[in-house]
C-alpha cells in the first residue's frame, strides 16, 4: 500500500494528458504514468434571459452566462461575449425566437419569449382650452403620446398626413380633432367660442 509520505511526486491533475506519480521505497524510486482526461459534457444551458421581451426593444446580452456541466459533478459558468453569438433573436416581431452561441466548436440555443407591448393609453396634446370662432386651427406643436404597459412613454409630433378629421371652426361649439398613427386613431374635443363683444 502507498502511503502519502512515501510520495515523491504528485501528478498534475490539471491538465489533461499522460502525468507522472513517483514513490520512494528503502531507498528506491518507482514511478506510474497517469493518463488524465477531460470530463465529458452532460450539458450547456443560457442562463440569465429574461421571461419575455418585448417586440421592437434591443435584445441585450450583457450579464448572459453559459454553463457547462460535466459528468464528475462540475460545472463552468463563462459570461457571453457578442464574438460567441452566432444568432440574435428576432425582436421585430411577437413569437418564440432563437437565441444561439457558439463556444469551443458546439452550439447551445434558448428560445426568447417576444410579446407586443400593449398601448394603455393615447392622447394628444398641445390644444388649447378655447378657440376663437372663424380663427385658423393650426396642428403645430401639437403631439400624440403613447403610454404603453410598461410605462414607457412614446410622443411623436402630429403631421398633416396623420389629421384625418379638422375641427370645424365656423361655428361655436365643441368641436373634434381626429388624427390616425400606426392604424389607430385618437380624438381629442375642442370648444369653439364666439368672441366676446366689446
């Protein structure tokens, strides 16, 4: 039986390939060639993607980790860098999307939930409260903004092509202007008002 003092070598078991274990015994050496081997995989998984995303947002891979398991209970967690993407997710449109990297040759994929980001609210701003009747109605400097389910807010400025109903202005009373952006349309009411007499 080798016992641990009679040890004069110790192979390196951190590296693969064929290492050396030498004893000493009344005086004499012996050795044994050792051959170390890799563990082999028992699987790769992306860690770190969120639960969804939303459709249109940048798909970010800061803070991916790979993990690579092996068959003697060991793992390696290495972060994702943009040169192991092989393949970005599709965030143009709503569905299952696949996101693949690539690292020592094999490839491990995840699919990416994209969902659309559903409006809350549309609202247009920049009217005035009242309207001099026969005055000229202008949509400068007037804004449409979106607030989505997330909170995020987008605000585009209306154009002529985006006006599909003016507000008529030749008579008192409320009146409405209708504007179309991406297929919907918004509304807001304006009140009309007959100069005062002096």
């Amino acid at each position: 039986v080798i016992t641990f003092d009679m040890v004069i070598q110790m192979p390196d078991m951190t590296t693969v390939g064929q290492k050396t274990l030498v004893v000493e015994y009344d005086g004499k050496q012996a050795q044994v060639i050792i051959n170390v081997v890799a563990p082999k995989e028992t699987g790769r998984a992306i860690l770190g993607v969120a639960s969804q995303y939303y459709a249109g947002s940048n798909f970010d891979i800061t803070g991916l980790k790979l993990r690579i398991d092996y068959e003697n209970g060991t793992s390696k967690t290495l972060d994702i860098t943009s040169a192991m993407v092989k393949q970005m997710p599709d965030m143009t449109t709503a569905g299952q999307k696949a996101f693949v990297v690539e690292y020592e040759g094999k490839t491990t994929q995840i699919s990416v939930n994209v969902v659309v980001l559903e409006e809350v609210k549309r609202e247009i701003l920049g009217t005035e409260s009242e309207y001099l009747l026969g005055s000229n109605f202008t949509i400068t400097g007037l804004k449409l903004r979106i607030i989505y389910e997330n909170d995020t807010v987008k605000t585009v400025d209306i154009t002529s092509s985006m006006v599909k109903e003016m507000p008529d202005m030749t008579t008192v009373g409320l009146k409405t202007l209708v504007v179309e952006y991406e297929g919907k349309t918004t509304q807001v009411s304006i009140s009309v008002v007959a100069p005062e007499e002096s």
